[in-house]
C-alpha cells in the first residue's frame, strides 16, 4: 500500500507507539513531516583525510582504531568523557560533556570507527566536540545502509539513533507516496533545481556529494523564495496602502533646528529627507532605521514627530524596558525645552497621575507618548495617532508592535534598532519595510580605545581608574549578574559593589544598579549618575541601550567571555558619547573558549557595528543574534541566511519579479504558487513585520 503523507508516523515500518512518542518531541508526527525533517550533517565512509592533516575548523570524517576512552576528571569542572583515535598517522580526541549510560558501553579498544565533527583546540590538542560516530563492520553489515558511502546524521532526542532513524527513512523510500510539486517549472528550469520527489529522495539518502549538494540547493532556494514572495506582498501592499499626506509646516521642526547645539550629520540628513519624502506621499510609510550606537536616531526621530504634531496628529514611541523609555522621555524633553509641544511618559503598574495621562492622550492633549508594551493596553486611546516609533523593535513580539499600529488608522510607521543588522539579515525580516540606515558618527566622537585582560590585571585598571576619576570623570562596571548564585562563578553587582566600596575604591562615590530595583530608585539612581553626583556605576546590563552620560568614559565589563559581540557592543556604547577620549576594558576569566576569543580580539580590533553584527551573525546564527523567540525572525529547516546569502540574493529578485507581475499569483504558471502560499504562508503574512 502507498503511504498518504497525512498518514500518522506510528504506521511507518520500525516505528509504533513507543518511538512515535519520541518522535513527537522533535515535531513529527506524520510522514510529511518525516521526510522534510533534513540531515544536519552527513558521515562519509569515502575518508580522503589523515589526522596529521587537519586544521582548527575544519569538517571531517576521520576513519581510525580506538586507543583508550573512559572519564577524566577536574578539580573545578563535571567529569567529562574522553575517547582517543589513531588513524596510524595521528591522535584525535574526542569529548562528551554530556553523558548518558549507553554512550561508555559502546566502545571497545581496537575496534574500527568513523567519527564526524568540527576540529577545535581543546586543552593544547585537536578534539572534536560531542562528534557523530559510526562502527566500520557493525551488525548492520549486508543492510541498505551498510552498503552506502554517505550516511545523513539527523539532530535527534533521547532515545533515537541516527541507525533507528535511518531505518525509518529507508521503510518510508522503500514504499510508494505521491507528492505535489511547489515550483512551478520555469523556476525549476530557470534554477536548475530538482524536482521535489527526488529532492528527498537525494538529501536523505545520496549517493555522491553531489546529491547532497543538489537536493540541499533546491530546499534552500524554495525556503528563501517563499519567504521573499511574502515580503514582496507586504512590501507592495503597503506601497499602495493609503496613509496620511503630511506637509511640511516649519514651526516646530524649525524651532527644533534653530535650537540644537550642533549640526546633523550627512548621514542624517539623507535619512531625515528620506522619511520626510515618506511622510509627504500619501502612502502609509514602513521603514526601518538603523544605526550604529551614538549615531543619532534619536533626534532623527524627534525631528519626524515634530513634523506629524505640526499636522494636527499624536506620535508614539514605544520602547522594550522603563529604563530605556525613562531615558528617551527625559532626552526628548530637553531637546524640547522651549517649544511648545506636551510629552507625556506611560509606564506599566499604578502610580499618582496615570489616569489622567490617560485622558489627557484621550482629549489630545498630549503630542508625544513615549511608554513600553503599556501603550497597547485597551484603555490606552489616542484622539489622533499619525506616527508610530518602535524601538529595538526585535524585543517585541509580533502582536505587540501590530497593536501598538493598530491605535491609529493608518499612522506612518518607523521601526528603530541600535543593533546594525547585516544585509542578509535586514532582507529577511525587514525585506518588506523601506531601510535607513544612519552610517556616520558625530564628527566629535572620538574611537574608543577597547582592550581584554585577565582577571590577574584588574589591580592595574583599578589604579587607572582612579587616575580618570581624579580628572572628573565617571565609570561604569557592568557584571552578569545582580546577586551571587550558588549555580555559578560570575561576578554578581551586589558582591562587587560591596566589595569596591569598602576597598579599592572607599574614597569614591559609588552606586549599584539593577532590573530588581524599582523605577524610582533606577530613575533616582541615573539622575545622580548623569549629574556627576555618582563617580562609578556598578550595574547589571540594564544599562544596556538607551543611558547617555557624555563624562562617563570608562566601561569595564567582567565576565567579558560570556557576552554575545552585540551586547558588549551595545555596552561599549554606553561611553564615548562625548569628545574625552574613552575606553572599553573586558575582564575574561578561564577558561576562554575559541569562540569568545574571537569575540574579545573583534572587540579589540574594530568599533564599526555593522562589521560586528557581522562577525556576530556568523558565530551565533540569526536565530540567536536577536536574543528572543518573538523576534519575528522565521526559523528554517535548511536554509541559513549567512552561509546562503547568495541564494537569499537571487530568491529575493526572483521573487519580487513574480508579485511585480502577478500580486494574486493567478496567472496559469504561478497556481503552484498560488496553492502552497494560501496553505502555508497567508496567515503568516498578516503578523509578518509589524
């Protein structure tokens, strides 16, 4: 009998109840889901490598006799389990951090295998990490699998094996199934992909390289184009959605101008006269504006608000903490000292005057409501929304910033972010919004001086710290954590704000900062720092985005190996916000992994944030690099934006092409189209990018 791909995956030869549970963990629950459930990797029998040839990095497939393997054992850190190879021409080592039973009695010393992984240095020798492994000559032997040169290696739970696994893909090949294409076929042609039957067929069980290569290209290239055509949609929607038509007043816009004590730069004038173009089109504007940090998309902002409320409308900016939001209200309202124009600040809780703000939003008689995520509860009403700001946008979830939209009816709509995003990250989750990008620093902002040490040679930064205390400047210590966890060694803010107050630095004013704190003492807290009331600030990473102090002009950050390169950027950016000379100083402790070593030697080497987030992309992934489940970032079976940016490239023309031609994909050639969008991506395309 054909196999249905609705059918329930228990049915499938090799399966049952039991190992469908564990199936179910991964997310598959039919056959459907089975055969698009891809191989991470692939073992290949054919070894064309020697131990003494491989680099730091590389990907291999090492064949070798096992020498010794058992637990070794540290002072400081969990038993690890150790296995060591020889091909003849050289050792490897392999590592387990994590453990089960079954892994120790699979070994037997002399017996042959074939180990799959990263190479890395690990304690002064080459090892591979957790690796994929297969016995040469196992039972196996005279079965499908065992006469194949390349076997997938899957992501699996406890429970499931690679070889369990295998056998179920096999049973499933073995019998019929039909399956609808997706791409029409100029696109197959055009590309040169596979049809989808044997797509599967090859990426889960190929006979050469190049069937992985093939089969992998066509499901990479279809992830990308269906992501890209829903981004064309939106993006064309939203070019002929109709919006506000504002018009260029020059009162309060020109108030503003008259009174800053400095000048925008290029940059910012390019970016300025591309919103104002926006905002004067009697379309509804979506873009996006990034910057590095100190690049001035604050008064960017501002400037835009002014021209909305000189048109009779309400602005909004919405912002992910109170801290941040605290310091945007506080930064606007300086620059707005003078000029005619109501703020008003709405956080979460209840406290003295809230319902009349509330009101006062209601009558319209506050332009510009600067909140968190307290903007989009009900009872938040504005009499006329015709701007809406969000900020660090990727820290809210997709309902959220739609909500916050949906206060007025059509508003102009920018959403800001302080982490620059690469290229092949902004076309993935910002490819239906118009991008600005703010690519100049201030000409009075120096470079910031940034070096890693030990913990051994803090002694020495403490005696430099106190030389710029002496000049009248400010510092801040960031630490992981607020208090001390029996769970871990890092240096918690309460201990070390204990500890340099009654030592080191008993002769400065000091003040501890954290998330814990309530929003007065926080407010209380940063007014003093920024009023030079307070020499040195020990926080936690809540001082993150948004603090601007231009005579703070040290950051030190303990712990520096455990930061993402984003967030010690982020952090870095908190000083040299003025024209004093400025530096960044990481305490790593060990041990240092590769990883954070690149991290640490980045930070050293450039203050640029474009190439950071860069670096920071390839490292973490884009599933990571925002730091949330609600970025709106779509996860992908295969397709990986950095590796496959230059398919991403051609799926975005090609998709752009087709909704240029055919918004409702009716034409004959594009119903495949038509049929899998309505299935799988309608629905998605209403929450996408709000």
């Amino acid at each position: 009998m054909p196999f249905n791909l609705k059918d329930n995956i228990q049915y499938v030869p090799g399966v049952g109840p039991k190992r469908a549970k564990l199936l179910h963990h991964l997310g598959i629950n039919t056959i459907q889901d089975i055969l698009f459930y891809f191989p991470r990797d692939y073992i290949n029998k054919i070894i064309n490598k020697r131990i003494v040839d491989l680099k730091i990095n590389d990907i291999a497939s090492i064949k070798a006799k096992i020498i010794s393997f058992g637990y070794v054992t540290h002072k400081y850190k969990r038993p690890r389990f150790q296995l060591i190879i020889s091909d003849g021409w050289g050792y490897l080592t392999c590592i387990w951090f994590k453990t089960t039973p079954w892994l120790e009695k699979q070994f037997e010393i002399g017996k042959e295998i074939i180990v799959l992984g990263r190479l890395k240095y690990y304690h002064n020798r080459l090892c591979i990490i957790h690796p994929d492994f297969e016995f040469v000559g196992s039972k196996a032997k005279g079965s499908f699998w065992a006469g194949q040169n390349y076997l997938p290696v899957y992501p699996l739970t406890e429970g499931l094996t690679n070889k369990i696994f295998r056998k179920i893909i096999f049973n499933i090949f073995k019998s019929e199934f039909n399956i609808l294409e997706t791409l029409p076929e100029y696109i197959l042609k055009n590309q040169n992909l596979l049809p989808i039957k044997l797509a599967l067929k090859k990426i889960h069980i190929p006979d050469t390289q190049d069937d992985i290569a093939s089969s992998r290209k066509r499901f990479i290239f279809e992830e990308l184009f269906y992501l890209q055509l829903m981004l064309a949609r939106r993006k064309t929607h939203w070019s002929k959605a109709e919006g506000i038509s504002m018009q260029i007043r020059k009162t309060f816009t020109t108030q503003l101008k008259n009174k800053l004590p400095f000048n925008l730069t290029a940059a910012q004038k390019k970016v300025l006269n591309e919103i104002v173009k926006d905002m004067k089109s009697p379309y509804q504007m979506n873009r996006l504006l990034q910057g590095d940090v100190g690049s001035g998309k604050t008064i960017i902002v501002l400037f835009v608000m002014l021209l909305a409320i000189e048109n009779g409308f309400q602005a909004a900016i919405m912002a992910p903490t109170e801290i941040l939001a605290t310091q945007h209200y506080f930064a606007i309202r300086e620059f707005l000292k003078g000029i005619d124009v109501k703020i008003g600040l709405l956080l979460g809780g209840n406290y003295k005057g809230k319902k009349r703000l509330k009101n006062d939003i209601l009558e319209g008689e506050i332009d510009i409501v600067i909140g968190t995520h307290s903007l989009i509860q009900k009872d938040v009403i504005f009499r006329k929304l015709g701007i809406v700001i969000i900020d660090e946008q990727h820290r809210f979830g997709v309902i959220q910033r739609l909500s916050l939209s949906q206060k007025g009816q059509v508003p102009d709509k920018i959403v800001m972010s302080a982490t620059p995003i690469p290229r092949s990250l902004a076309l993935t989750v910002y490819g239906d919004l118009d991008i600005s990008i703010i690519d100049e620093l201030p000409p009075n902002r120096k470079e910031i001086y940034t070096s890693w040490i030990s913990r051994e040679k803090k002694p020495q930064v403490y005696d430099f710290i106190k030389k710029e205390i002496s000049k009248g400047r400010q510092v801040y210590i960031v630490c992981p954590l607020v208090e001390e966890s029996e769970k871990s060694y890092l240096r918690d803010a309460t201990n070390t704000y204990e500890k340099l107050k009654n030592s080191v630095f008993n002769n400065h004013r000091l003040a501890l900062l954290h998330g814990r704190m309530t929003n007065q003492e926080k407010d209380e807290i940063m007014h003093d720092f920024k009023d030079g009331k307070i020499d040195m600030l020990i926080s936690t990473t809540v001082i993150e985005v948004g603090i601007d102090v231009p005579n703070a002009t040290i950051m030190m950050i303990e712990h520096a190996e455990r930061f993402g390169l984003s967030q010690l950027h982020q952090l870095r950016g908190r000083v040299g916000r003025g024209a004093i000379k400025s530096y960044c100083i990481l305490v790593a402790y060990e041990p240092i992994s590769e990883e954070a070593l690149l991290r640490l030697n980045t930070m050293k080497e450039t203050n640029d944030g474009f190439k950071i987030s860069e670096i920071d992309l390839e490292i973490r992934g884009p599933g990571e690099f925002f730091g949330t489940e609600q970025s709106g970032i779509p996860k992908f079976r295969i397709a990986n934006i950095v590796r496959d940016r230059q398919v991403l490239e051609t799926a975005r023309k090609i998709a752009f092409d087709v909704i240029s031609e055919d918004y409702d994909l009716i034409l004959g050639k594009n119903i495949l189209l038509q049929e899998k969008y309505k299935k799988d991506y309608i629905q998605k395309e209403r929450l996408f990018s709000f």
